[in-house]
C-alpha cells in the first residue's frame, strides 16, 4: 500500500473523529443543563480527544481583569471555581482574549509573543491550543489545550479546539437565556399573583384551569377546588341582577366563545361555600392556539358585592319612596303590633303576618320605649302628637326609612293601646338623601379610583384632582391649581419622545371639536425628574346652555406597560432569529436588527414601508406566494427557500392574526449546505466498490449499500435485521475487550481485522475490515467498510512465493559467481605482474580496466548477496538505542570522517523497534553517500528525529551536491548509479539495500533536495512499543 495513502487516510480518520467528538459532545451539551458538569466535559474530551495532558475552561470576569478557571484536566480538582489568573496580554490566555483568534504556541518556553502563566508552569506545559469562547465583542472566557513536551498543532485540532468552544459559548448562551426567561416567568406570575383583581383561566371544555390568590379569596374556594370546577357547575348557583338564575347560553364562557369577542362587566352573583352570595364583575377574552383556534378563555373578576348591594338598597329605598302610602297600625298594651294595614306592612316591608305579634321595637327600634316615652312627655297631654322619626324596614333591621308618625295613646279594656299612622313626610328629604348618598359615593369613589381625574376650566385651569392624580403629578391639589393645561412646567411628550405643544394636547382638541378624545399617550415629569407615562381620556364638559364649560381627564399610569414594551423591543432584538411584524396593508410595523441583517435594511428605516415596494423582486416569488396564503387562510405557514436579498437559504415561519403577520426565520445555509454534502456522501456510499454497512449495539446490520449486498451473496432484506456473524463469522464477536474499550474510549482509530467468509454458493473469500464505532440513540454500534481481498491474496502469495525464490536465486547466483569471479581477477593480476615489462601502455590500461571491472563486479555481487539476505537473516524487532547506532557507525568511518575533514551533528535520538545490525547499515550507508557527495566544502551533516504518530522520523541533512527531482525515486532501484563510476565509488546497490532494510521495519524512505543545496534523506520507524502489522517480532 502507498504510504502517503496510508497517511492521508490516517488523516482522515483523525478528522472524523474529530468531528464525531464534537457532535456528542453538542448533543451531551443540548440535554445538560449543569454548565461546570458541561465544563469538565469540555476539558475531558479536548484532552482524551487530542491526546493533550491538560486541558482548562476559564472564565473572564470583566471586572476584576481576570481569569477564574471554571474546570481542568489535569489539575488537582481544587482549583476548579477556585484558581484566579490575572489577564496579562504576555500571557498566552490575555493573548488569546485580544486577538479574539486561536492561539497555537509550539513552544511556551521560547515563544516570544508569550509568557507561561503560573497555572501553566505549575504542569510543565510546553505547546498550548487556545481558542475564545463566545463573540469576539463579549467574549465569555478561554478554552485551552496543553502537552508538556513540544507538539505541532495543524488545522484540524484547532478546528476541532474552536468547535468544543463554540458548543460551550451556545450553552453558556442558552443558560443566560434561560434564567432570563425564569426570571420574567416568575415576575409575570408574582404580578398574576398579587393582582388585586381576580384571575382565572378555563379551558376550551369550560374546565378551570387557573385561579390565582385574589380569585381564591372572592370565590372563598381553594385554587384545587376551583379547578375541580366546570363554568357551569351547580355549585356556581350564578344568577343574575335581577336575582333570576342564569341559562348556560347567558353565562359569561359561553357568550365569549360564541362570539370569539371580549367581553366586559358582566354582573352576576356566585353562592359562596358559607352560603353567602358574592356579587362579580366579569371581563373576558379568548386565548387561541397555534391554529387559531379558541382554546380557553382568562377572565378578571372584581369583587363588586358592597358596592351592588349599596345599588340594590338604593334602588329599593327609592322605590319605597315613589309608592309610599299612610301606614296604619296599633300597638297593645304591651307594645306589640296588634294590627297594621298593608300600606304599613308594604312601607316597613314586613308582611303583616310577620308583623303581627311583634314588638314594635322591630320597626322604631330597640329604643322604642325610651323614644315614646320622651315624646309623650314632649306632647304634654295632647291626645295626638306628630313626631319625625327613624324606623326599621326589614325583618333583619337593617334598612330605616324616615316617617311622619302621628300616634294617640287610647285606654282600652284590654289595655293602654297605642293607635298610629305612619306617612312618608316629603319627598324632598328622601331625594336630598339619595343626592347625599350618591355624591358620597362619587366622592369616594373618586378617592379610591385607580384611576387619576382632573377637572378642567374651560380657560384651561386645574381645578379639581383626585388622590390618584396627585400621586401620578407628583403634586398637591393647591400646587395643581396653579397649573394651566399645557403648563411648560410639566415638559409635555409624545410617546414618540417629541416635545407637545399646547394646539397638540387633548384638551385643545376636545375644546375646539366638543368630541373626546381617548388613549392619547402623554408623558410628564414629576417635580423630581421622574419620567411617568400616561394613557389620557379627555371629555368635554357643557353648560345648561350647551356652551363648552371644561374638561374631565381621566389618567391612567401605563409607566410600567412602556418599560415592559421597551424591554420586549429590547428582547426582541436579542433573539438570534430574524423577526419582523406586518401589518394587513403588507406594511412593515416592526423589523429586529438580526432581520435587518439578512434584509440588507441596516442602513436605512423599514417600519412603515411597504414590503412589496421595497422588496419589488420578491413579486410572484414563494416568499409573496405564501405570506398571502398565511394572510387569507389565517393559519400558519412554514417553507425554505433561498433568498436573493439575503443571499442565503432562510427557514422561514409565518404566524397570521387579524392584524398582519408575524414573520420569524433564520439563516439555513450552512444546514442546507450540509444537507448536500450529506446526498453526496450516500451517493458515494453507494458507488463505491467496497461494501459498506452500519450495525446497532446488539451487532445487527440496519444498513448496507449495494457493494456489501453483492459480496454477501444476499438480498438487503436478508441481511438486514441479521446478526453480523452471519457474514463475518465468530471474528465479529470476538473482538478483544481491551481493543473495543480503547476504541470506544477514542484510544484508537479503528479496528481492522482479516477474516475468511463463505457465501450461499459455498464459495469462499478473503475480506479485510475495518470499523469504528458508532453511537446512535443511547447505544454503541458499528460502521465499517468491507473490501473483498481474495485476488489480492492469491496475489500476495503468489508474490512471496516467486521473491523466496528469487532470493534463492540471487543467493545462489551470487555465490557460485564468487569463484569464476575471484579466479579472472587472479589471473589478470597474474598477467599484470608476470608480463608488465612487455605489456605497452595501452595493454597496461586494458588490464587495469580488466582488474577494476572485477572488483566492481565482485562488490555488486557481495552487495545483491547482501540484499538477499535481508529478509531470511534479519533478527526480530527489538528496542534499539539509535544514538548507540550512530556512534558505532561513526567510530566504523572515522578514518572517512577523517580524511574528507566531515562534521557530523545529531540531537538526542529515540529508541525504536528494529534490528541494530540492520540499523547500522542504513545509517552507514547514508553517512557514507553524504560524506562522498560532498562536493568541494567539507562535509556538513546533521542527523535529528521527531515524533509522528506511532513512530519516529529519522532525517540526514547535508549541504552537499544534492539530487534532481526526477531521479528521487530512481536512486532507491538496484545498481541504479547517477554518477559515472570514475566520478564516485560505489555499486548502486546501498539505497536499495536501506530502502529493503527500512521496509522490512514496516516504515519508508525517501529524499528531498534540491541541486546544489544539499540533501535530506528520510526514513520512519516504528517507536519503543508500537506494534503493526507484518513487522517481525
């Protein structure tokens, strides 16, 4: 297999899992709602993922210029909310804040732009990852990642780094959010709660479903059995002010939804549990669902019992009045009502019946006696005396009405009898007490009100103002009465904020057009410089003549009602999706600053335009299409479509009411671009050759592409819902334990094993594969991919089988050329030494050529035995000090190093698995070549190692005469020379003997350079206990 394949599918994987990490840490991180357990989460899978030593979260606290350190890995727990460090741009975390970017520091000990902190020295941290958490405007704290020996960091670990911190930075976010929204929950239910008004909510089957305190305390139930309550349950016994029990159809839940309409101050009377009936005032709405549907209705409930009954007493009492007759009665001797005509009975009542037998202290009262006895004395004798008095009208003795009562003691045989006519004595004094009594009544109620009235003259003065209207000025009544209306002492504003001028406020407009005006928002200053809001409803006061007179302003404070809209407004332009309101004229009423974005609208005003006039390319478009569809049907519409004007897809909600619409949607792109990518990955899935399948936790297959299906032999209805050992056999249960828990544990990247199937047709195959895991819902399974290996087998050993006997070959053609060799370059030497004199210069030449020719020969067939025996005379893998290594083959070329005045440098090499003598050759064979390839300088090498992965990286630098591009490849190949051999000594066979040699060690060798500028030659091995496949061991 080509290593730099190998590589890049390492890389690969890397990355996606990587990626994997970050998508179940996101999914753990959406369901916790404990932030410093999501913390050490954090710090737990950047540290197990990256294989880093130490990991922190730290918040920034603003205020006090420092760090807290929230959670960390690799730190004794009890710096966890505890440790402070100060934010110092020296340091890599205040670095990290200021530039609002990840932070890569190779090397803390060197890095000129940092300092290690005291947190960092305290665990040797040598290369850190950093990256902020939150907007780079409001940055919430720092994620860092650290190792304690020096480590390059490439851009898909601070990819991942900066994902983990984000998904952090949408958590802190969503738990800012929340409290928020706890906080607003409970204001809101303190308010219901506290509300002096009875609050109740009855769902669409007219259950209860809600009461708050004050409901509780007019209905003298408790809130559990309010809501074991339906609207119309007996026990309501709800009647009307007519006393008359009311029909279901005319109780207030019905009325609203029937009529889908408020409804206001609906009087009726409820039986209270101690049998006492409490009189209401009832307003109500409807709630609708999502649909549009009713799906409740709320109601306010005031409790108006004292003030209907005061009503109801007055009306009787008027009524007495306007049919009062003469009452006749007598009195016995004992002061009983002996007799009483229905004028009396119907003036005290009482029926006569009731008063027959009574004492007459029932009607003049308990001091009856006392009070005749007084104005007997009073009359002096006269045998009948009109008196002015008081007496009782009902047989509780609650009401009194005021008589004329002329009475005549008369001497009877049954005794002193008392003989009387009642009369009302004028209908003056009952209507003067009715006018007191309900001037009374409006004054008190206009000292209670809620509700501020001020009265104005019709030259603009204040001349009355209730306690209400006081508190809302800020002023006395006296310090009013020097107000005019538009006085520029109160500074007068719209709710806009604009000044109002006199021409501009209420009562002007009511002055001049005898029309009220209502709901005009003003706001005024209190004598402090409190900003209080007002809703004002202005009417005209007129004369008996019709002439304008004044004006009554009835003021109610809407000061919280515009900090809570204000609030909302700022909410609204919080929210991260984008929101806009439009009217039913397609008019835009209100537009948060994310829809502005994606509107392109930042730099100019919307609210008030027309949609379809700003937007004229959105004509015909599926944006028109359905926000008219929303419009007309009134139910709700949800789509996706891209948008020119944001250049984005957009997810977009449209909810209709009988106002307009309200519009929410957000940016999808990345989604949709993911959407895509995911398409395209299942259609890779399924073209590929090799077979693709995924099992759940029980190991049962719930996908396969068409590649497995065909290598299975099966149909996918088969394989699904089967076990995976029906393909793979007992080697996909037998897993090793510790080799699944390093993978599930992210220790490792995959398993991969090779294993014999055999299919229906009893044909067997080799296949090879590979799986990691998989979590889906709650559980582990497995994905993997199956390649069918079977020729590449046959392949393989057809391929061991010929290179055994080529070895064999080569080790015995090299050897039975060793004689014939040794004996021609014998007897050349023999000539050369026997028939010198009479060789001439030309022959001498030949025989040198000869003799030289015989010892390159000799050389290369030493060095192909040598290479032959690679494989069959190599020692198992064992640890090797390559620093030993370099010294021994140092000490092997000293008189080479010597003699070509060679400086050889080397920092600490590692201890590998290899075969030491082998390892000597390569590093000999290496040195060598860099030393005769030179050129001029002397030579200059430089040996040094680096960790990559499970092995280390073994280089020679030289400064020689270096090596074309193009023959980089070629010099590895067998008595491949690219000098003449006059130029340099060698065979050809060295690089391909280290090539042998490195490969058996289950790494790679290669060169860089450039002619001219020395070379670099490369080779891996594999690190003290690392183990891979096909080494020896």
């Amino acid at each position: 297999m080509d290593p730099s394949s190998t590589s890049t599918e390492a890389t690969l994987q890397r990355r996606v899992r990587q990626q994997q990490a970050v998508a179940d840490f996101g999914r753990r991180a959406l369901g916790c709602d404990d932030l410093e357990a999501l913390f050490r989460d954090a710090t737990q899978t950047v540290a197990t993922t990256l294989e880093m030593d130490t990991c922190a979260v730290l918040e920034f606290v603003s205020g006090d210029s420092q760090f807290l350190l929230r959670a960390g890995h690799g730190w004794s727990e009890e710096h966890d909310g505890r440790t402070t460090i100060p934010v110092d741009s020296d340091t890599q975390l205040g670095y990290t804040l200021e530039a609002a970017t990840p932070v890569v520091v190779d090397d803390l000990r060197t890095d000129e732009r940092v300092t290690r902190s005291a947190l960092l020295r305290e665990v040797d941290a040598v290369s850190g990852l950093s990256v902020v958490i939150g907007p780079d405007e409001e940055p919430w704290g720092v994620l860092g990642a650290y190792t304690t020996s020096k480590r390059e960091f490439d851009e898909g670990e601070t990819a991942f780094v900066e994902s983990v911190g984000n998904v952090l930075a949408s958590a802190i976010e969503r738990d800012r959010v929340s409290r928020r929204r706890d906080a607003e929950a409970m204001l809101k239910d303190k308010l219901v709660d506290t509300s002096p008004i009875g609050i109740t909510i009855v769902d669409s089957d007219g259950v209860m479903q809600f009461a708050n305190d004050r409901a509780e305390a007019i209905f003298g139930r408790s809130r559990e059995r309010i809501n074991e309550l339906r609207f119309d349950d007996p026990e309501w016994d709800e009647i009307g002010p007519d006393g008359e029990p009311l029909e279901r159809k005319e109780l207030p839940f019905p009325r609203i939804v029937e009529s889908e309409a408020p409804l206001f101050d609906q009087v009726s009377g409820v039986l209270c549990p101690d049998g006492e009936r409490v009189w209401i005032s009832v307003n109500g709405a409807p709630l609708y669902d999502d649909r549009g549907d009713i799906d409740g209705v709320v109601f306010a409930i005031e409790d108006i019992t004292a003030q209907f009954l005061r009503d109801r007493a007055l009306e009787r009492y008027e009524t007495i009045v306007e049919t009062v007759y003469d009452g006749i009665y007598v009195l016995d001797d004992e002061r009983r009502f002996e007799l009483v005509n229905d004028a009396f009975a119907e003036l005290t009542g009482f029926s006569r019946e009731e008063l027959r037998g009574q004492h007459a202290s029932v009607v003049f009262g308990d001091a009856f006696e006392s009070t005749e006895s007084s104005q007997l004395e009073a009359a002096d004798g006269t045998q009948s005396s009109t008196f002015e008095e008081t007496i009782l009208t009902d047989t509780n003795g609650t009401e009194r009405l005021t008589i004329e009562n002329r009475f005549t003691i008369h001497q009877t045989a049954s005794g002193t009898k008392r003989f009387g006519i009642i009369r009302d004595i004028t209908e003056r004094k009952q209507l003067e007490s009715a006018l007191r009594a309900e001037r009374n009544l409006k004054d008190r109620i206009l000292e209670t009100s809620p509700v501020g009235i001020t009265l104005i003259d019709a030259d603009g003065m204040n001349v009355f103002a209730n306690d209400r209207a006081e508190e809302l000025f800020g002023r006395s009544l006296e310090e009013l009465r020097t107000y005019v209306h538009d006085d520029d002492r109160w500074n007068l504003i719209d709710e806009d904020g604009e000044s109002l001028s006199g021409a501009e406020l209420p009562f002007t407009t009511v002055k001049e057009t005898g029309e009220p005006v209502y709901d005009e928002v003003l706001g005024i200053d209190q004598p402090d410089g409190t900003r209080v809001w007002l809703s004002a409803h202005c009417s005209p006061l007129f004369d008996a003549d019709g002439t304008f007179d004044g004006a009554v302003y009835a003021l109610r404070d809407i000061t919280e009602q515009k900090r809570l809209e204000s609030e909302l407004e700022q909410t609204l332009n919080r929210v991260t999706d984008a929101f806009n309101a439009i009217d039913t004229d397609w008019n835009f009423t209100y537009v948060n600053e994310r829809a502005s974005e994606l509107l392109n609208a930042e730099d100019r005003e919307l609210v008030g335009k027309n949609v379809w006039e700003e937007y004229p390319s959105a004509a015909g478009s599926t944006f028109e299409r359905q926000y008219r569809q929303a419009m007309e049907t009134q139910e709700t519409v949800t789509f996706e479509e891209y948008s020119p004007v944001a250049d984005a897809w957009l997810e977009v909600a449209v909810y209709p009411s009988e106002t307009g619409l309200s519009v929410y949607f957000r940016d999808i792109s990345e989604r949709k671009a993911r959407e895509r990518r995911l398409k395209q990955f299942e259609r890779i899935v399924e073209t590929v050759n090799d077979g693709v399948y995924v099992t759940d936790g029980e190991g049962t297959f719930v996908f396969v592409n068409d590649a497995f299906v065909s290598m299975a032999e099966q149909t996918r209805q088969e394989l699904l819902g089967s076990h995976g050992s029906v393909f793979f056999g007992d080697r996909f249960v037998d897993t090793d334990e510790a080799e699944w828990h390093e993978l599930v544990a992210g220790e490792r990247d995959s398993v991969e094993f090779e294993t014999a199937v055999t299919g229906p047709g009893s044909e067997t195959h080799t296949v090879q594969n590979k799986f990691v895991p998989l979590e889906m819902d709650g559980e582990t399974g497995r994905v993997g991919v199956t390649r069918d290996i079977t020729d590449r087998k046959a392949r393989e050993r057809a391929l061991e089988e010929s290179n055994e006997r080529l070895e064999q070959f080569a080790y015995a053609a090299s050897h039975d050329l060793q004689e014939p060799l040794r004996m021609v370059s014998s007897y050349l030497q023999l000539i050369d030494r026997r028939y010198t004199d009479e060789l001439d210069e030309d022959g001498q030449e030949f025989i040198e050529f000869a003799v030289d020719g015989a010892e390159r020969m000799r050389e290369m067939i030493d060095g192909l035995l040598e290479f032959s025996r690679v494989e069959t005379r190599g020692e198992p893998l064992e640890p090797v000090e390559l620093d030993d290594v370099l010294a021994d083959v140092r000490r092997d070329l000293a008189v080479q190093i010597e003699e070509h005045d060679a400086e050889i440098t080397a920092e600490p090499l590692p201890c590998v698995e290899g075969d030491g003598n082998q390892l000597r050759q390569v590093f000999q064979n290496i040195l060598s070549n860099a030393i005769e390839y030179a050129g001029d300088d002397p030579p200059r090498i430089d040996v040094s190692a680096h960790r990559a992965g499970s092995k280390w990286a073994i280089s020679v630098s030289d400064e020689g005469i270096g090596i074309d591009p193009d023959d980089t490849d070629r010099i590895f190949g067998l008595f491949n020379r690219l000098h003449a051999a006059g130029e340099h000594d060698g065979s050809g066979i060295g690089l391909a003997l280290c090539k042998r040699i490195i490969e058996r060690h289950g790494g790679r060798i290669w060169v860089d350079s450039v002619p001219g500028d020395g070379a670099t030659f490369s080779f891996t091995l594999l690190a003290e206990g690392e183990t891979e496949a096909n080494t020896p061991r």
